[in-house]
C-alpha cells in the first residue's frame, strides 16, 4: 500500500522525477476582466485546477459593475492552450494569459520596509499620480491600492479616497529614512489640499518593525 509517508520519501529519493515534473510546469499569471456576476473566482480556479495546476497569489477587486481578478499560476505546459482557450471562452469577460519567465520565487521579494498610505480630499486631475511618484521618488512600490469617490458630508463636493499598501524591499537601500518620507508624504498633501498620511504596517505580512531610518 502507498500511504502519503511512502510517497513522500520515494519522491525524495527520485530528485530526477521531481525536477522531471517541475521542469513540465509553467508559470502564469492570469488578467480577468468583466461584467460581474457569481462565481468568477470558483470558475476560474476550477480551470486551472481541471487543467492539473494550481494557484498562488491572487488578488480580486469590484469596479463598479465590473470585476478584475489577477491571478498566478502554475500549469503543466503541455495544458496551456486548452486553458487558455477555455479562459478566453467565458461569456462577459476578457482574460488574459501571460508566461512569467521569473519562477514563482522571484514575486516574494524579502519585504525591508511596509507602510499604509491613505488620502483623502478634494478631488482634482493628476492626483493619484502626484502621490504614486512621490512615492516611487521615495523607494516605496505600491503592493495594492483602491481609490473611491463620495459627495462630501458638507457642501456638496466630490470627496477623493485614497489606500493601499507600499514596500520596499530587503536590504534598504542605504540612507533610508521612514521618518522623513512620512514628513514628505504630509507636505505633498498640503499643497494638494488633501490629507496624506503613512503609517508603518506591522501585521503578519508587513512587518515593518525594522525599518532604517
């Protein structure tokens, strides 16, 4: 009888078949957008999985009637075109599919430095591109962020939101300093009349509790 402890150890003991299997894999990341509806994530891992792969990060958002998804994943290359063909299938969406040549360890950088950064205030063009290149300036990407829009409690004008995450990754480039990043982050929203603040992420995944600076 093969019990899972078998399993493991024959694989162990066959370096050969398992790069053998890994060498038949290909990494993809998936690009889903369209009219939302129930049941988009369930169909789209249900591909994959049907196809003999499996997913990795992914990350879904709502834009008004419509849903993106993005999503990374490992297939055995000989069922690439049936997956993409079946993806590219489904009724109301546009999905693309890309190859990653970077292997799945290279999008887990060892993260330096993690921080919310939230704005809110007056709306008005080129806003979002203000901050972003700030902090790009700063040596900070963007790991997420969500932008909204709402009539203000008074007076009637369009309120601007602004979250998300920002990282820099490990080491820290030399002369990092989250202090005074903060500081520039709080004068660029004063000239742009909004509130700007960044805040040090400390939960599970962003643990910024040793930053530079």
């Amino acid at each position: 009888m093969f019990t899972a402890r078998t399993l493991a150890r024959n694989w162990q003991r066959q370096p050969a078949l398992k790069r053998a299997w890994l060498s038949s894999s290909t990494d993809l990341i998936i690009n889903a957008v369209g009219k939302d509806r129930l049941g988009i994530v369930s169909d789209i891992t249900g591909m994959v999985i049907d196809a003999g792969g499996n997913v990795g990060d992914s990350q879904a958002a709502k834009l008004g009637p419509h849903f993106s998804l993005m999503m990374m994943v490992s297939v055995p290359t000989e069922e690439l075109t049936n997956l993409q063909s079946r993806l590219q299938s489904m009724p109301d969406m546009n999905a693309t599919v890309f190859e990653s040549k970077l292997g799945s360890s290279q999008f887990t950088p060892q993260i330096g430095y993690s921080a919310y950064f939230t704005l809110e205030g007056a709306d008005h063009p080129g806003i979002v591109h203000k901050i972003t290149a700030a902090l790009a300036k700063a040596g900070l990407s963007i790991d997420k962020m969500e932008t909204d829009q709402e009539i203000a409690p008074y007076g009637g004008s369009m309120l601007f939101k602004m979250r998300g995450v920002a990282t820099a990754a490990a080491p820290l480039a030399a002369g990092f300093d989250a202090h005074k990043i903060k500081q520039e982050m709080e004068e660029l929203g004063d000239t742009l009349n909004c509130e700007v603040t960044l805040t040090d992420a400390v939960d599970d995944r962003y643990d910024s509790s040793f930053y530079a600076g």
